[in-house]
C-alpha cells in the first residue's frame, strides 16, 4: 500500500496526470453535456458559454449552438431550451461502443447486431441508411447515416430529436 501511495504522490509533485478519458458519445451525452441540460447549465457544465451557430436562421424553439470546450466537429442542438440532440459531422469522435464515421455499414452491424434498425436515407437513397440504435428504455438513440457502405455521420438524443433529418426540422 505504501508504495502505492508513493507512486501517487511522486506523479502528483512532478505533475505528470493520467491521461483523461477521450470523449465518447452515449445515447445522452458527450462528456458533462447531458441531454435535457437548458442552455445555462449545460454551458456551465462545459465550462464555457454557447455559441449560436446561425442566430438568423434559428427555427422556432430549435437553434444549434457549440462550445470551444467540445471538438469543433460536434453540434448541440437545443430544441424547447434543453440540449435534445449531439451531431457529430467528422471522423476522429466514436461512441461508447466505439463506432465512428468512416467505419463501413458492415462493422456497425457487427457492433450492434439486431437492435440496430435499417431504414431508407431520405437523400441518398437507394444505396444510403439510417441505421437506428435505441437506448433499452426507447427514450434515447443514436442514429447512424451512410451512403450505403460507410457511416457518412452520426446523432445522439432524444427519440423525438433523432427523428429530425434536416436539423431542427
């Protein structure tokens, strides 16, 4: 035990840490930005405030803002004043489970087995999908799209918030 302690204790003095968890995506959240925060706290849990991404186009009680906190690749979409939905646009950021853009359509089906469901791409059909996965108590998702062979981009939120294909609509 004392030499546990002291490992400690030298790591703290010369001020080497561990490495801090990456930042995963989870059917509710991405590190301390949890779905159903309203714009405050989840600003304060960031650590930072939002940056509206597009005040003028702003829907009706839907907008998208980001924070200098979270990779710059990554949406929040506050939807009635709460954080419903986390887009991510670029490679480099994976789930819990690991999945990630650019990983083929087959690997995700590994991953997921049956609980993903497969629906046609509004825009890129015939080949594209939406590869749906829910979180066991249907509340949450994450759905995956492709361009038929590789994930393209990917959204985590509410059940409601996933459904939106264009943003906030």
């Amino acid at each position: 035990m004392w030499k546990a302690l002291a490992v400690v204790a030298l790591l703290v003095v010369s001020g080497i840490a561990p490495a801090a968890e990456p930042l995963r995506v989870g059917f509710s959240s991405l590190g301390k930005a949890r779905i159903g925060l309203d714009e405050q706290a989840l600003a304060k849990a960031l650590g930072t405030r939002l940056v509206h991404a597009q005040p003028a186009a702003e829907e009706a009680g839907c907008f998208y803002a980001s924070a200098a906190t979270l990779p710059h690749d990554v949406g929040l979409m506050i939807l009635d004043g709460q954080l419903a939905r986390i887009d991510v646009f670029e490679p480099g950021l994976r789930t819990v489970s690991g999945a990630e853009i650019g990983m083929t359509e087959q690997a995700l089906k590994q991953l997921y087995g049956a609980r993903l469901v497969q629906s046609p791409h509004a825009y890129a059909e015939p080949e594209g999908h939406y590869l749906t996965l829910m979180s066991p108590d249907g509340r949450h998702g994450i759905r995956f799209e492709t361009d038929g062979n590789v994930v393209t981009g990917y959204y985590a939120g509410t059940a409601r918030a996933i459904q939106y294909i264009e943003g906030c609509q």
